[in-house]
C-alpha cells in the first residue's frame, strides 16, 4: 500500500497507465521495439525513440534475444533529432534487425517509485506545499555569476526545498553546473535531473568543463547526445563496458566468423550450380597436355641458346687454362735464375755480417790500445794492460786473415750466382708470378660459368624431357580446356574448394559457434548490469532526465537539482524529491507549456482532478506559483527574470556592478 503522503500522486499515476497502455508487446521480461534501419554514418541503426527506459537492447530476429542469433548492443546513443542510435555488433546479419530490450516505461517505474518511497521530510515539504525560506546570504559563490545566479547557487547549498523561477538556457545551466561542480569538490552526492536529453547534455558537458571528473565521478545515464555519449568518462555505457573487454573481444571475433560463415553458404550454393557438369579432373589432365605443347614450344629456342651460352663458356675456358699453363713453363724456365737471385739475396747478406764483425774486432783492439798507453797507477796495472793489447793485436790479426779467406769465397760464389741470373731481376719474377694469378683466376671464373651453363642446359633438357611424358594434346584437350577457361570454371572451383574447407564441418559445429556467441553476449550483459549499478552508487554526480530517474536504483542523494521543472508532472518531481537528503532546487519557467502527455491523458486531466494535479501539474502550479507576482512574493521562490548582457564568463545583468556592490 502507498504510503498516506503518497497516496494521491500513486492513485494519479495508475490512471495514467491505465489511459496510456503500453503499445510494445512484451513475452516475459522483453519487448520488440520495432524494426532498426540505417542510420546517418556507418557503424549504426536508428530507431525512432520508443520513450521507454531500457538495461539491455538487442538486436535479434522474430525469436527474440533469448536464443541464439541474437546480438547484444554495446552502445546507445541519441542523434540531433533525438532518435536512437544502436551501435551494430561486430558480425550483425542482415536480416537481425528487430530491437529488443527489457524495457520500463517511465509511468510504469514511477509508479513503483512512488510505490517504495519512504516518508522523506523534503518530498514531505512538497506535498504540504511547504518551501523553505531564503538561501543563507552567508554562502560565497563563485565569481562570474550575477546577482539573481548568485542567490540561485546558494538555495542550491542552502538545505531545504526551493524553486528557481527563470528561463531555461545558459544562465539556469551556469548556475546548475556551478553548484553541481563545487557540491561534488565538498564530497556531496548530487542527482542532477532534466527535462529533456538535450538539458541534460547540456549540462553535463559545462559540468565535465569544469570540473575535469576523474572516470565514474560524473556519470550520464541513459541515450545521451555527442560528444557526451563519447566521453569515456561520463558515459554509462561506456564505463560498464570497461568490464567486459575480454568478452566483448571474443565475442566479436566469433561475431565475425559466423557472419562469414552465414555469407559463404548463398555463394556455395551458387558455386555447386554454376559447376554442374565440370570435371576438374578431367579438366587438369587436358591442361597438362595442352601446357606441355606450349612449354615444348618456349624451351626449344631457350635450349638453343643455352647451348651456345655452354660452347662460349668452354671456349673461354680452354683458353684461360692454356694461357695459364704458357705462363707456368715460362715460370719453370725461370727457376734457375730464381734460385740463384736468392742465392745472391743471401751471400750479399753474409759480406755485410764479415765487414760488420770485422770493424767489431777493430774497434775493441783500438781500445785496448788506447788504454795500453795511458799511465797507469802502478806496475801491475802497466803488466795488465799491455798483454790485454797484445791479445787484442792477436784477435784483430786473425779475424782480418779469416775475414779475407771467407769473403774470398763468398765473392766467388757470388760471382757464379750472378752469372746464372744473368739479366733477370726481382721485378721480373714478381710479374710472372702476378700474371700466374690473373691466369689461374680466370680459370676459376670459367670454369664457374661453364658449370652453370650446362646445368642450365640440363635443366631445360630435364623440362622438355617431362613435358614430351605428359603427352601430345589432342583438339577435344584445346577445346576442353578453352571453354572451361573462358568461363572462369576452374576458378570458381577453387573458391568452392576453400569456402568448404573454410566452413565448419557439421551443422552442429556451428550451432556450438552461436551458442558460444549467445553465451558471452549473455555474460557481458550480466557483467555489465552488475557494474552500472556499482558505477551509479559510486558516482558524485549522477546526471539523467527525471523521467529516467524513477527507474534508478533505490538510493539517496544530499542534493537533486530539477532543470526545466515546470514543464515535468508533479509526480515525477516529488519522486525525485524524495531522493533528496538535504537539499532540492526546482528550475523552471511556469510561463512555458507544460509537461508533454498523450492526448488520452490529457483529455482525462479535464475532468480528473488527481491527474490535473500529480500528472498535468506541475510544482509550481502545486506551489500557487503561477504569476511573476507569485513568484516574488514567495520566499522559497528564486527569480531570474532580468536581461542579460555580452562579457566575460557567464551572462549578467544590465547594473551588475553596482547591484553585486550593494549586496556585499
């Protein structure tokens, strides 16, 4: 049962629903929200916005997502015109185009909402039609705001229930995101509401601005515009999926092969009838033999000249040999005289030794000399030196007599040495030995070329030899062979050949493949549900429209800020008022239209009172606020009402800097 408070806004919401059935059928807990089509860009299906509040989409055919074939959405997102963009999963056939999802409308989660709330002393206030007084003039606000934004920000620090009269546009957002970013600094948990998508957008993305959230800090829920729904940070899609990133590449990969798998069998059928009647076989035989005939055709000049490549290298070859062995029977006849300059080499050596020892004896004979004929001390000394000269006189004499019969010698057998050599010289024989090498080089670079041209002579012979085996091609062979070429058989076999090899082997190796793609796009949904959740409960700010706000978890927030309240039923703010801990401030314009209901609903509102107040009223119209006299007489009501100029961050009235003086 509803609690007393509630009791009016829940048996208002009942009549609601049951004015405006749902018009989706749903089996179980899914719904089919008609047919996706292409959208804009690639990589994308559109989906005209079914105004229901969904956790899972997916795209299936008429069975539904609970079997496989069924392809999970990761990513949902609005476009300029506010329909749905379902991002397509990797491997999507063609014919998987109905959207599912296990939906609740917004009226439906209302009025469980209303259902489970709990007294709460604001959502109490409101209901009693009981504002608070005005914000605590004490608070500082941050500069850039006029006067009117000033008093706005502080009813939003100010606990208690306000409304802010005012326009819906920058000045009411500056002043929301103003509040929103420093109440998220205090560590205060705020639920930040819209009216439509594109206010809530709006608000999100000045809120990322200026405060530069960390991941998860502040989170947008639900279809959310650019660049909002591509922020990594603040998109809820986009951080649940965070979790499942293992799963979601495997799955794309088995996305993909099935996919590849469903498109290869139209081609194999097509294949196995365009081949009716060839024989590959046969077909492979006769174009051996017709490919033989025209290789006999092109080895033949190819052997002609490679025979004469193999005559040209021989030639050059038995040349290069001949030359070689001329220039070793010069070398040979050059031995002698080779010997005998080295001979001289080494006797000429032997003079320079006896001349070198000689003037060795010499010299020590001329010291001892020299010592004998200086005075010595005494007598001794005297003795002592005079017989080392005398044995130095001695040596000297007989290495002079030994020294002239060796030089003799060698003298004379330098004499015949240089008559053997006669007129050839070291140059000389190094010059034969230069042109032995160049001799013996050219050798090898023939030699080299004669063995690969007649390994390439053998080769060819070895080829026309194989091609002459396979046998003479007959005109049915030609014929054969032409036809199936012209009509591209053999290729289009070959392509049968691999698309069958490429395919899994039975039916139910592939249904194993699609229940292996069920199974983790079933996973990460369920991974993904548990980290929205996780995610939501951690947030600062916490940022949807307040009719997606009825379908969030059960939680409180110290503070709910209602952008564009006037144009939301009363029992949706009062749901959302009921999340509120410490503070709720109501932005709107009552002077606008209010909330956008079915035709039926609003025929009803006519003669049911509940529905003109919880449905088609709104908190101002609950409040008696309905005239800007209302509105400045009322001191839970804030007003910003004036004009506003160009400048310097954010908009401000005309005498913004005498009126900012006065306050302070």
């Amino acid at each position: 049962m509803p609690a007393e408070w509630t009791a009016g806004a829940v048996d208002a919401v009942q009549r609601w629903i049951d004015a405006f059935p749902t018009p989706f059928p749903i089996a179980q807990r899914w719904a089919c929200l008609g047919e996706a089509g292409p959208a804009g860009g690639p990589g994308w299906l559109e989906l005209p916005d079914p105004g229901v509040v969904a956790g899972e989409w997916w795209l299936a055919g008429p069975d539904g997502p609970e079997r496989p074939g069924a392809y999970l959405v990761d990513e949902v997102r609005r476009d300029e015109r506010g329909h749905l963009l379902l991002r397509v999963p990797a491997g999507l056939p063609a014919d998987a185009r109905s959207v599912w999802a296990d939906i609740t409308r917004p009226v439906d989660a209302l009025h469980a909402a209303l259902l489970r709330t709990v007294p709460a002393s604001l959502a109490t206030d409101l209901v009693l039609q009981r504002l608070a007084g005005p914000p605590d003039p004490s608070i500082p606000y941050p500069g850039g705001l006029s006067i009117e934004q000033a008093e706005a920000y502080r009813a939003c620090r100010t606990p208690g229930l306000r409304l802010v009269w005012g326009p819906a546009g920058p000045r009411t957002t500056a002043v929301v995101v103003r509040a929103a970013a420093d109440l998220a600094r205090a560590r205060r948990r705020v639920l930040l509401l819209g009216a439509t998508d594109a206010v809530v957008d709006a608000a999100v993305a000045a809120l990322v601005t200026a405060l530069e959230p960390e991941p998860g800090q502040v989170v947008r829920v639900g279809p959310a515009h650019p660049p909002v729904a591509d922020d990594e940070r603040v998109a809820l899609d986009l951080l649940a999926a965070r979790e499942t990133t293992v799963e979601d590449r495997r799955r794309a990969v088995v996305g993909h092969q099935l996919a590849t798998f469903a498109g290869q069998d139209p081609e194999i059928t097509q294949l196995t009838a365009q081949l009716a009647g060839y024989d590959d076989d046969a077909y492979q035989r006769a174009a051996r033999r017709v490919a033989a005939e025209q290789e006999l055709a092109e080895l033949e000049p190819r052997r002609r000249a490679a025979a004469a490549v193999v005559r040209t290298a021989a030639t050059r070859h038995n040349l290069a040999v001949s030359a070689r062995a001329a220039i070793l029977r010069e070398r040979d006849e050059l031995a002698d005289a080779r010997a005998a300059l080295a001979r001289i080499d080494v006797l000429e050596e032997e003079l320079r030794r006896l001349e070198r020892e000689l003037r060795r004896r010499r010299t020590e004979q001329a010291v001892a000399r020299h010592w004998a004929r200086r005075r010595a001390d005494n007598w001794l000394d005297r003795v002592w030196r005079r017989r080392e000269a005398e044995v130095a006189d001695r040596d000297l004499a007989k290495a002079e007599r030994e020294t002239a019969e060796r030089r003799s010698a060698v003298q004379w057998e330098l004499l015949q040495a240089r008559s053997v050599a006669g007129t050839v010289t070291a140059a000389d024989l190094a010059a034969i030995d230069a042109r032995l090498v160049d001799a013996h080089n050219e050798v090898l670079a023939a030699a080299t070329q004669l063995v690969r041209a007649e390994a390439y002579a053998e080769e060819l012979a070895a080829r026309a030899e194989a091609a002459r085996l396979r046998g003479a091609p007959t005109d049915a062979d030609r014929e054969l062979v032409a036809a199936a070429e012209r009509d591209g058989l053999p290729a289009r076999y070959e392509r049968l050949l691999r698309l069958r090899r490429r395919r899994p082997s039975s039916a139910a190796a592939l249904g194993r493949l699609s229940a292996e793609h069920h199974a983790l796009a079933v996973r990460a949904a369920q991974q993904r549900a548990r980290a929205r959740v996780e995610i939501i409960e951690r947030a600062a700010v916490l940022a949807t429209t307040v009719a997606a706000a009825a379908a969030l978890p059960p939680g409180r927030f110290d503070v709910v800020l209602v952008e564009g309240a006037a144009a939301v039923p009363l029992a949706e703010v009062l749901a959302a008022v009921a999340r509120a801990g410490s503070a709720a401030v109501l932005f709107g314009d009552f002077q606008r239209p209010g909330p956008r209901l079915p035709g039926a609903v609003r025929a009803a509102a006519l003669s049911d009172h509940g529905l003109a107040t919880w449905v088609a009223g709104t908190a101002f119209s609950y409040c008696r606020i309905d005239s800007p006299e209302a509105a400045l007489d009322t001191e839970g009501c804030v007003a910003m009402l004036r004009e506003f100029r160009g400048g310097s961050g954010f908009p401000q009235p005309r005498g913004y800097r005498a009126q900012e003086q006065v306050a302070r």
